[in-house]
C-alpha cells in the first residue's frame, strides 16, 4: 500500500496498489502501518481516499475522526470512509488486519453498513469470527499477489463482503413487516448515495425526493428507521460535518467555506453553522482548527 500527500493542514491520501494487488483491496497490519510509518504521520490528521477496516485483536490505542476521540482495546471495530478526517493517535501497542478497498470494490452497501459508527466493540464470540474471516480475505489476497493467475476479484469482494457482515454491530430492532423494513433500507440507502453525492448543491429534501422518484414523508420514514433522524437532519448533518471539516482542516475563509458548499453567502452560511452548532464559524474555527485561519 502506498499513499502520496497533498497540500494544506490534512493530508490527502490516495491508494495505490502494493505489487501485486490490482483488485482494489488489500490486506496489511499495524505493525506493517509502523513499519511503513517510521515518521509517525499517522498520528496527524489525514483525509483517505479510500476504506480502512480495522480490527484489534490486542493491545490498546487511541484514534480520532471527525473530531470524535474513540478508546481501542481488543475487539474494537474501525471503519474509516473516504473523505472522514481522523488520525491514529496511538497505535503502538496495537495488533490486527487492516483492510483497505476502493470506493465501489464492496458493491451494494446495505442501510446497516452506511449506518455503521467510526468505532465499535465486538464481544468475545464474535470477535474470533472476525478475524478468521480477515485472514481468510488476507491469505486469498497474498495467494493472488504471489500468483496472479489464482486473482479474483469477485472472490476477494465475496470475502470482504463477509468480513464487513461479520463485524458489523448489531442492528436496532425492526419494528413492523420484514418486508417493509426491507423497502425502507433501500429506500435510505438510495437517499444516503444521493446526500453523498450532491449534499454542496442541493439542501432541500424535496430535491432528493423529486431525483430519486419519492416524497419527501417516504424518505423522512426510511431514514428515521435507518438512523433515528429525519431526512431534514440527516442532510443537515451531512452539511454540518463537511463545514466543519473545511473550518477545522483547511485555511479557506469562511466565504469560501460557504461557497465549497453550496451557499448563496456567507451570511446563510453562518446563520445555517450557528443553528446547527449554536457557534459562530469563526469561533467554531478557533477552538477546532489545526489549520490557519481565513477571514470570516
């Protein structure tokens, strides 16, 4: 696994593939993190491009995203997304798979897996479970770097698919029909794509509604089963978290940062900060930033 840098305050990480692995998916560990680490710049912020899936089958560490700090100890979960903001503040002592995938490598994410926290905890029984499904994944990929010929990648995607459905956190319990249940996970996972996709044009529900052929109180119900929110917060959210990236991780003013994002002006910008945060986004910005500051 290779990364390269970008320029600001966050690094920007892009994936490359090791030799060996064209898939879209690979398998290494903490100790192969420090070993390849020896600048220790995992404990800065950094910005992936790609998935990290991480387990830890002993020791005891601390990580960060998006401005939440998370306490790991064996059985711990760590699932960092493309685009989240964290850092590794301490792994030393840490030991278990990391897995790392493209964006699209893992096809059809359910509503639990777009759900799923940045950390959890595994117990006892499952936790075995886990990690012999990521050395499963893990043995298959060195098979397919030593020998391209036993490469699949519909094999690999399977595995992964496996290991995520056998490290994710139990699921809140549903209420009503199955299928019914069923139709309001996809319903959600449809919405979250689009959020995820056009979140710095479009603020309204009404608009994703109108896109993906809903209205707007079938969106608010799945997304309510799905994550306890309504569509309106899980949008604003969505909006609130990117603003707070921007402020925190790059010097754009706060003009910029409204424009980034879709807003007519800053002025509707901080109204729309201020209402989320009860903070202005210049003092948001003091309190939180790790880069210099612009004008606001």
């Amino acid at each position: 696994m290779l990364v390269e840098s970008g320029h600001g305050a966050v690094r920007q990480l892009r994936y490359l593939p090791g030799v060996g692995s064209v898939h879209g998916v690979e398998v290494i560990d903490f100790a192969g993190l420090r070993r390849m680490d020896g600048r220790r710049r995992r404990v800065l912020p950094q910005r992936p491009g790609f998935h990290v899936l991480a387990l830890i089958a002993s020791g005891t560490g601390g990580h960060e995203a998006d401005f939440r700090a998370h306490r790991l100890a064996r059985g711990s979960v760590v699932w960092i997304r493309p685009g989240m903001v964290h850092r590794w503040s301490d792994v030393d002592s840490c030991d278990g798979p990391l897995i790392l995938f493209r964006p699209g490598f893992l096809a059809g994410f359910t509503a639990a897996e777009a759900a799923a926290p940045a950390c959890w905890q595994l117990d006892r029984q499952r936790l075995p479970l886990a990690l012999l499904a990521a050395e499963h994944l893990g043995r298959e990929h060195e098979a397919s770097a030593r020998d391209p010929r036993l490469g699949s990648p519909a094999l690999l995607s399977h595995l992964l698919a496996a290991l995520v459905l056998r490290a994710l956190p139990d699921p809140p319990a549903r209420t009503g029909a199955a299928p019914a249940a069923d139709h309001r996970a996809d319903v959600f996972h449809a919405y979250r794509a689009a959020v995820e996709e056009r979140f710095t044009e479009w603020h309204r529900v009404a608009d994703y509604a109108r896109a993906l052929g809903y209205d707007v109180r079938t969106l608010t119900r799945a997304t309510r089963a799905a994550t306890g929110t309504g569509a309106k917060t899980f949008l604003d959210q969505r909006v609130l978290l990117e603003a707070q990236r921007l402020l925190a991780h790059t010097d754009l003013p706060v003009a910029g940062c409204a424009r980034r994002l879709g807003f007519r002006d800053a002025g509707n910008f901080s109204t729309f900060f201020r209402r989320q945060t009860a903070t202005p986004p210049a003092t948001w910005r003091a309190a939180y930033g790790t880069a210099a500051t612009g004008g606001s």
